[in-house]
C-alpha cells in the first residue's frame, strides 16, 4: 500500500456550534476555533474534521446547506474560513471538510427554482414523483421518523426526505448535479483544504422507486467519477459515512486500486447496544464479546484492500465514557481506558472534542430541554404508539444527540468559558471540575493519555502497519490483542468493566510497560490483576 500522511494521522472533529464562541452571541464561530489552535497543536493532531459550517438555515445543525460557497453568518465570513485553513497550516493541522451532498436545504436556490414548476432548468435536481393511488408514491422512510415524501400543493408531486422535509434528496442521476457538485469541491480544494469527510454518501446511489437507498447500483461509479473529476490527483484525505458497509463493502470504497476514497466510517460496533433488527433507541446491554469480535474482524478484514477509521465518538453519538465506561466513579480511568484501546489499532484516529478531557453525557428530564431534531420527532412519534415518557426520555439520555453537542468546557468560569453569552444548547453542570483547564495543570489527566497516544503513534511505525492479533481465551471482559511489525511485538490489554478481573500470559519475563492508566512501571504477564477499567500497552 502507498503511504500516505493520514495512514498516520490522528484527527480532531470540531462541531463549530458547540467549540468556542468568540463574540457573545452563544454560538461557536470559526473566530472561536482559530483562537483554541495552539491548544489543538499542544494535542498533537494533524487535521480538524469540521462539521457544516456553510450557509444554512439550520434545520439540521448545519446539515442542511442553502449555500456550498458561503459561511452561515453565526460562523463568521468566506474570510474567516481562509483564515482558519492559513492559521492551522501554520500549525501543520489540516482542514477536512464536511461534504454534505446527498441533500441541500429546501431554501438552496436550486430547490426555490425546483419548486416553481414541472418545467424548471432546475427540477430535476431533485427527486420529484406522482401520487400513487391519492398517497405516498411508496414506502420509503425518513430517518427523522415519517414518510420520506413530503406532497408539494403547487405542481400536484411528492419530492424527497430522506432526512427531514427541509432536506431534499439531490438527484445524481443528473449529470448537470454532480459537475456543480464537483466546481463547488475544486473551489474548496483549490482554498488549501485537507479532504473531505463525507456525509451518507452511501445514500447517493438511491433508486427510490425500488425503495433502494444504501449502496445503490452506481453508487461507486460515481464515486470513480467524483475521484477523477475533483481529489483525485490531490494529496488529501476523504472518508464517507457508511451506515451499511460491511468488510466487502468497505473495501469497494477504500481499496487504492479502484480510486475512491481513502476510507469509510463503519457502525457495525456503535449498533452494539441497539436490539436487532430495531431502532437505535430500542436499547440492549453491550456485550463486550460482541464487541471484541465486530473490532477485530474490521481490524484482519481488509488487508491492504482498504483502511479503517478508528472512533468512539462523533456529533451523533453519545459519549463513550458514559455510554459504555462509568462516567462517576471511574471516569478517568474509563476514559483513558477506551483511548489506550483504540488508538493502538490500525487505522486512523478520530477524537471528537471533549473526549480528550474526559467530557460526559448530559442527561435530561424533560422534552422541551432537547435541541435535536432527531430526538424531539422520536418522542411524539413513539408517545403516539403508546410508550411511556419515562421510557422514551431513557432512550434520549442514552442515544440522543444533545448528549455529544454540549458546549465544550474550557474552563470552570461560567458556561465552562464557551461563551459570555446565553449558550445555544446547555452547558453540561460538571464543567466546575471537568474542563479543559483543570486538565491541562493535572499530569494525570486524560489528556496527556491522549497526547501521549498521539506521540506514540507518530514515534512508532508499528502503531501505524503492524499486524493485528485478537488473544482469545480471555476472560469476556478482558479485550487484549498483539500488534506485530518487523520483528517488534506489543501486547494491548484492557479491562472493559468496573471490576477486578485477571490476565495470564505464558511469558514469564516482566514486560516493558509503554502506557498505562494506572501505575506499573513493569508488567509480570504471568498474572496480571486488572484493576477496574485497567489498560496498558506492553512491549513483549
């Protein structure tokens, strides 16, 4: 496989809503990041992962785009931007951005031309089809609940939502869609931007009258097409979110030889917790048996066909520490615990802001405390069916959205330092004793795992190409695995659980510890007692 910079990166996604504010008005900007960077860097992150910053009315948090070319006006200006990707070059950080086009805002201009006739340039843009017998033309289904058709009275048809009815489903069946798709991604690359991160782009082979939307037939001919046509023959990264991808899948989307993408997020392990064939707020207990197996197979699978992203965490999900680790009593040793396991995988890996300090969940009691369009559409929909409140706001406080977007706690001054103004969505209480700060003066802190984790990687070419080996015959909590390369073997252990368990190696010799989360300066592998949430990296 050619080495590229990012085989060995590690990358940081910012949501701009939620980072810093810069001007009062409670809302992060692209200001606010730019004054944090020399935090970023003490990280030792290579590239930002940016969610939407474009113009947009906001439906979906940014996600919903009326202008590829601009800036949403609580971000700041076009100006801002080019000074952002200028001030994080100088910093060797990379700027990726989030390409959203599966869908546009319905306040897009293309959409506002759509609508005004059968006739319009601009109507094929998007996905328009006749009633069938007075109704839906079929049964295809919004992922923010309800038909993905929404009727427009006007012209007598039903366009396309997969998400919500403000989002309209672009038509890449049209030629003329996906040469401005691509103009508008050469205007970003050619600005000095690292990649892209690309939103559902497995959705962008859609053929609604068969009700197939993932992994469509030409799906990956036009992902050929969009490679030639745009990154192609740019030194960059591009990773698309794939809510379906199997291993096979995975490699027809990131193997180097048929020019797509670098690589693909896979949900396989985030589903973990869902009952199957369910809903992701139909919630089940994690078994780490499970978890163990799905990561491991993604991590033998693809060979030098394809390569992973690495990640717990992102803006969709709840944070790991309170999802699977124990946010209270052992939150720092969890935290660290799921750093130390992941990041010594093959791949590349992300943090989502706050992970690196340690930052919580955010539960809620009420409804009218939910921002997240998701949320708020699950809760009348399911108190319809007849579940419970108390079930259904159980559900939010697990998976709900809000839980990842809390503003990011820089310090214990009020609202954590994120704003001077009335936060857009509430700062997380424990922001007094969790906040970027207190980690920054505490030399046991999460952080410095992290940055430690960073360094490693960087300083160590086993990290980034060495073989991949599971340790079976572990106990269930007990997730150990080898990484071989040159010669050089290291061992992975972590205890996934807040009690005592036990590791037992054949080799005798005290091994070299390079990490850990709790004191060992050497480890007997004969019989090692696992504290709770315990994990260290041995050099065997």
């Amino acid at each position: 496989m050619e080495r590229k910079w990012w085989h060995s990166s590690v990358i940081y996604q910012i949501y701009p809503r939620s980072f810093q504010d810069s001007n009062g008005d409670g809302i992060g900007d692209l200001r606010g990041i730019i004054s944090r960077l020399d935090y970023l860097e003490k990280l030792g992150i290579d590239a930002i992962w940016l969610s939407p910053v474009y113009k947009s009315p906001n439906d979906d948090n940014g996600y919903d785009i009326s202008d590829y070319q601009d800036i949403m006006d609580e971000f700041g200006t076009i100006e801002d931007m080019d000074e952002l990707i200028v001030e994080a070059s100088k910093r060797s950080i990379k700027i990726i951005m989030d390409l959203v086009v599966n869908h546009t805002s319905d306040e897009h201009k293309w959409f506002i031309e759509a609508k005004k006739g059968k006739d319009n340039a601009y109507r094929d843009y998007y996905i328009w089809r006749d009633p069938v017998d007075g109704d839906v033309p079929n049964g295809l289904r919004s992922t923010f609940s309800g038909s993905a058709w929404e009727y427009d009275e006007a012209s007598g048809q039903y366009y396309l939502h997969l998400f919500s009815k403000k989002q309209p489903d672009l038509n890449f069946e049209n030629e003329e869609v996906r040469k401005e798709i691509y103009d508008m991604m050469n205007f970003w690359l050619d600005k000095g931007i690292g990649g892209f991160r690309m939103d559902v782009i497995d959705l962008i082979g859609k053929v609604p009258d068969q009700e197939i939307t993932g992994n469509g037939p030409k799906l990956h001919e036009y992902l050929q097409e969009m490679n030639r046509k745009t990154f192609g023959n740019r030194d960059v990264l591009t990773v698309g979110e794939t809510w379906g991808a199997t291993p096979e899948i995975a490699k027809l989307y990131s193997d180097p030889k048929r020019n797509e993408l670098s690589m693909v997020f896979q949900f396989e392990h985030i589903g973990l917790d869902e009952q199957a064939g369910k809903e992701k707020w139909d919630l089940q207990a994690l078994s780490i048996g499970r978890l163990k197996e799905v990561l491991s197979k993604w991590q033998t699978s693809l060979g030098n066909e394809g390569w992973n992203s690495l990640f717990w965490n992102n803006h969709d999900l709840p944070r790991i520490v309170s999802r699977w680790g124990n946010d209270e009593e052992y939150r720092t040793e969890s935290a660290k615990m799921f750093g130390i396991l992941l990041h010594l995988m093959k791949g590349t890996p992300y943090i989502y802001q706050g992970e690196e300090i340690g930052m919580t969940n955010y539960p809620i009691n009420d409804i009218s405390e939910v921002e997240d369009i998701e949320s708020i559409n699950m809760y009348h929909e399911r108190l319809e069916k007849g579940y419970s409140k108390e079930n259904i706001i159980e559900s939010i406080n697990a998976k709900g959205r809000d839980n990842a977007r809390t503003p990011m706690q820089w310090d214990d001054s009020e609202n954590g330092g994120f704003t001077t103004g009335l936060p857009w969505l509430h700062v997380n209480p424990n922001y007094q004793k969790i906040n970027v700060k207190q980690s920054l003066e505490d030399p046991n802190s999460i952080f410095y795992t992290y940055q430690r984790l960073i360094q490693l990687r960087k300083e160590n070419p086993i990290v980034v190409w060495g073989d991949f080996e599971l340790v079976d015959n572990t106990p269930e909590e007990v997730f150990a695995y080898y990484r071989r390369y040159e010669g050089e073997t290291w061992l992975v252990i972590a205890n996934i659980s807040e009690h005592s368990s036990h590791f037992s190696h054949l080799d005798v010799e005290p091994a070299e510890v390079i990490i850990s989360n709790y004191q060992r300066n050497n480890a007997r592998l004969k019989d090692i007692e696992l504290q709770p949430y315990e994990a260290l990296v041995v050099r065997m």
